[in-house]
C-alpha cells in the first residue's frame, strides 16, 4: 500500500501525518495533527495537495483533441506529467463530419482509466452553439443549439459541459433543456448584455468560459457579460497565464466570484517547442510562451496546471490553501464530482506532492504513481 507523509491538505486545512491509498485506488487513510498554513510555508516538508482538475484542455504534447484516435490518451499523459490528475478534453466549433470522429477518439479514452494517466471524465463541447462574432480564435462554424446533435455526440463520450452564447436566437430557450438533460451549460463566445447574462443563469446555466476572454466587458452604464459574472455567478473559469488576463483583473474576479477556478485552455503546443501547431481546422503559432493566430489574436495557451498554481501563489499572493482550491476543488464540484480535488477518506487518490518552490516531485492519478520525466 502506497503511503505519503507530509503536510497534507484536507478540506479542513492542512495536518501534519499521513494518508495511504486502497487497492483501488481511492484514500484509505488520512491521519494527522493539525498545522497553521504559516507553519507549512516555512517548512521544507512535502506538500501533499489534491491533484489538479482541468475543466479546459484542446491539447498537449503535440496532439488536439479535435485529431481524434490516441490524442486524448497522448494529452492525458502529458498533462498528468504536471499534476492534473483528471480533466475534460475540449472540442472545438466545428462541422459535425469533423466532431463525430473526435468524439469517436474520445469514447475509449472517457471509459477507462489508463495508469499513469489523467483521468479523461468528459468533453468540455467549446462551441459551435456560440457567438459568429465572437470567436475567439474558433473557426467560423457557429451555429445555434441542436439537441439532437449532442444527443449523438453524447452517445459517443459523455458531454460534461457545453459552452453557448445565450443571445443566439433559440439559445436561451434551449438551456433549461440542456439541463434538465444533464449538461451543465457555461456562457462564453458571446456579445450577449447584462441582461441576457442574468437571464441565461435564471434558466439554468452555471458558468462562464473562460471569463474576459471573448465576451462582452464591462462598462458601468452596460455591465456587459462579465459584469453579470462578477454580479451574479457562483463558478466561472479563469486562465491564469498572466497573458489572457491582467493580474489586476484576476483579483477582481477572486473577489466577486466564490467558486473562481483555473483552467489552462491548452493546446497542441503545451510541452513543445516554438513553432506551428493544428488547434481543430486552425494553425497556430506558439512564441514566446504564447499561442496565437496568424492576425495575433491568442488562441488558447501553453499553460499547465502546475504553473497555474505557482502563479496564483507566487505572483498573486493567494493562500496555498486557497489556491488549491481553485486549481482543483472548485473545478471538480462544478460537474458534481465530489470525490475528486479533494484528499479525505474514499475520494480518489489523486494527489499531487510539491517542494517549497512548488514544483512537482511527485504525481498520483487514482493511486498510481505518473512518470514525470514526461514532463516538458
Ligand atoms: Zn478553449
């Protein structure tokens, strides 16, 4: 039976002890005394926080999900090797000639855990039910909602989260139905007001993609979508790579949005070198730890969930607690997944171990140890 000792983040704060895995994977034991979070930051005793969760991947390691096949077992590996332990892979907008066979890839990939491997629990559907004008770095194959289009994807791996502009005709109507069939519905790509923002969580929605990014900003005589995040959401998805998002807009988020959780909206060229990269039909190019279409606009990133909580730590000055929090327990209650990105008894053993600088020393996915020399 595999066992770790250190200082070990509980959802009650962090003991001083040790926890053990089960045969199947799961938290057996967790046992030990209390210890002030000061205390633990001036200590070089382990850190043992839960594995990160990932609700935002299009890729890594040189594969998109949108490629289909083994990509997914490829970007799981990779993003594993940085301490995410579970994620849901994300799709692009796009033609249903090209979903169909991603989805496709996806299926073996949702069903079963690989060792060594984050656990994939779904796709993250990123469009096509989003805004023509605001598409980001997505290609031009907005649509509106079509239930009988993700009943057929959703037949092939499940849809965990859909991502919809609610100010596309028929879009607002269609979300107390993509509830009430068990997605849960995030506003993003969108140009929608205030009003639609507010309107779109009363029919159900609980989230925003990506928030700033490719939605209506706020001016305070029209709050746009991201005043009626920062006025009304519970959970939305930030990516903290210091280049989507203006620190300084980052703590305005923490402070509005309770459940404000990390996600890296990675790509192909996460764990690569400089150059082009495929993100769906799109080539993109990384440089200078960016990625970005040819016209500039950014189009995704390299970002990993380790950095992501290095950032929110040492350049926005959180709590480590706090942080963890965001980069895993948040994530994981937003799709109802309670016995992830949490370390107490019978959740999964998905654990991250950390050295004083935060850098990862060791990585555990349903409690089998994750090759890190993967890591690029
Ligand atoms: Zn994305």
């Amino acid at each position: 039976m595999t066992r770790l000792t250190g200082h070990i983040l509980t959802p009650e704060g962090f003991v001083e002890g040790t926890l053990a895995f089960d045969s199947a994977g799961r938290i057996a034991g967790l046992m030990g005394t209390p210890v002030p979070e000061d205390i633990v930051r001036a200590s070089s005793e382990p850190l043992i926080l839960p594995g990160f969760v990932d609700l935002h991947v299009h890729g890594g390691g040189g594969r998109d999900v949108m490629d289909g096949g083994d990509a997914a077992a490829v970007i799981a590996r990779r993003h594993a090797a940085h301490g995410t332990t579970a994620l849901l892979a994300t799709t692009m907008t796009a033609p249903m000639a090209d979903l169909e066979p991603a989805f496709e890839g996806l299926r073996a990939a949702c069903a079963r855990q690989r060792p060594g491997s984050a656990r994939i629990l779904g796709v993250h559907l990123e469009g096509p039910y989003i805004n023509p004008g605001r598409l980001g770095a997505q290609p031009d194959f907005a649509r509106p909602v079509a239930l009988d289009e993700l009943a057929r994807l959703h037949a092939l791996a499940p849809i965990r989260l859909v991502t919809l502009a609610p100010e596309v005709p028929g879009n607002m109507e269609a979300i107390g139905a993509l509830v009430a069939a068990g997605y849960r519905v995030q506003i993003g790509h969108t140009a929608g007001s205030y009003d639609d923002g507010v309107q779109a969580l009363g029919q159900g929605a609980t989230g925003f993609t990506h928030l700033f990014n490719a939605m209506s900003g706020l001016h305070h005589r029209a709050p746009g979508m991201v005043g009626a995040a920062l006025a009304k959401a519970q959970y939305a998805e930030i990516i903290p790579d210091l280049l989507h998002v203006h620190p300084g807009a980052i703590q305005v988020a923490l402070r509005a949005i309770p459940c404000l959780y990390c996600v890296t909206d990675a790509t192909a060229a996460t764990g690569m070198p400089d150059g082009d990269y495929q993100l769906g039909r799109q080539t993109v190019t990384k440089c200078l730890g960016g990625v970005r279409l040819a016209d500039g606009t950014l189009a995704g990133s390299t970002l990993t969930m380790d950095q992501a909580l290095r950032n929110l730590v040492q350049v926005l000055g959180l709590e480590l607690s706090e942080s963890s929090r965001r980069v895993s327990t948040h994530a994981a209650d937003h799709i109802g997944m309670a016995d992830r990105g949490r370390l107490a008894p019978g959740a999964w053993g998905d654990v991250v171990v950390l050295d004083r600088e935060l850098v990862l020393t060791a990585v555990y996915a349903q409690g089998e140890r994750v090759e890190l020399a993967d890591a690029g």
